[in-house]
C-alpha cells in the first residue's frame, strides 16, 4: 500500500489517504486510481515527462508514453507486465474464437496502444474473473471474505491478495498493483468496480 501511495503522490502530488478520505467517489476518483494501475502496466515499456498543470483530465502530474525501444527490449519478457499482457492477450483471443497461443505482448502493446488504450482491455479481463464471467474458485468459496466492501483502506490479507494471484498473468504481479486494485474494490464496492469496468470497455 506505501508503494501505491507513492506512485499516487508522484502521478498526483496526493497520498492515498486523499482516496481513502473521500466517502463517495465520483468518475474522477475512479479515473485517477484506474489509471495509476494502467501507469503500473505501462511502467517498464514507457517513459514518463510533465505535463502543464490542467493539461489532463485525471490532474495527473506526468504523462506516459510508450517507447519502441523499451517494447524491443528483452527487459520487457522477464517482467510481470509481459505475463499478465500475454494473459489478457490469450483471453481476447479466446473470445473472439482465435487461437490462443502463442502469444507475443508486444504485438498486443502496438494494437492496444491505437485502439482502446490499456486499461480497456485490463478492465474486460478483471470482468471475466473479478465480476462472474468466469468461474473464480476463490469468490465461489466464500464471496463476502474475498472482496470487502467499505472501510478506510481494504484488509489486505494474504487470502485477498492470493486470490487475485490466481489470476492468470497475476502470479507475479507487484504487491502495489494488487494493493491498488483491491483498494479500489474496497472504497466503490464489487458491484461500482464491476460496472465501471463494463464502462471502460
């Protein structure tokens, strides 16, 4: 949680005791936090530079842009990002009927790089297993425990952030990218981050 904080304090010049002030988040909160988690998939393949204050529409301090270079580099397939890329990549193309390996990431990257950006096609992948498209033995178990609803910051226990590495392409994700999507489940609700991942879609 210290390193998603960070990352928000750097994105937004804000810690994440801000988010977990406000009692009822609006559209920007939701934007602000779901595209710090696209800036953690973006991390080892962009570079960041400052943006003019007002010049995003989140009030984001910096802007990512992707770089070939970083995208060709062999860095990229040793990093968690490439894993979960390749994951989601894997289900769309299940889908759509294709075949699903194998995959490369980086042809994924440039595809969604000019089509729906990258929490899009995060967002239709946290629907499949996060909101009843598809089967998750850990929310069938018991679905009150897995995802808290409410609460200044989520319980972060070791069965929630389990069950989100059962995920596929979530084994090795970084514990600030688990920490952030459970802390924006924990502040909306299941049924608010379920509905605004159909809208980003």
């Amino acid at each position: 949680m210290t390193a998603f904080s960070d990352l928000l304090q750097e994105e937004y010049g804000l810690p994440i005791a801000h988010w977990a002030s406000i009692e009822r988040w609006g559209d920007l909160e939701k934007l602000q936090i779901s595209r710090a988690l696209e800036v953690l998939i973006k991390t080892p393949i962009a570079d960041s530079m400052p943006v003019s204050e007002g010049s995003d529409e989140s009030g984001a301090k910096r802007r990512w842009s992707l770089s070939d270079q970083k995208i060709a580099g062999g860095e990229f397939e040793e990093t968690w990002q490439w894993r979960l890329l390749a994951a989601i990549d894997n289900a769309t193309k299940s889908d759509a009927g294709g075949m699903t390996t194998p995959s490369d990431p980086r042809l994924f990257v440039l595809r969604i790089r000019y089509e729906r950006g990258f929490f899009a096609p995060l967002a239709d992948y946290f629907l499949k297993f996060l909101c009843g498209r598809a089967s998750f033995p850990a929310m069938e178990a018991d679905p009150s425990r897995a995802w808290p609803i409410g609460g200044f910051l989520p319980d972060l226990s070791l069965d929630q952030a389990a069950a989100l590495r059962r995920i596929p392409g979530l084994e090795g994700a970084c514990p600030a990218f688990l920490a952030g999507t459970l802390f924006m489940i924990a502040r909306i609700g299941t049924k608010s981050f379920c509905d605004w991942c159909a809208d980003r879609c």
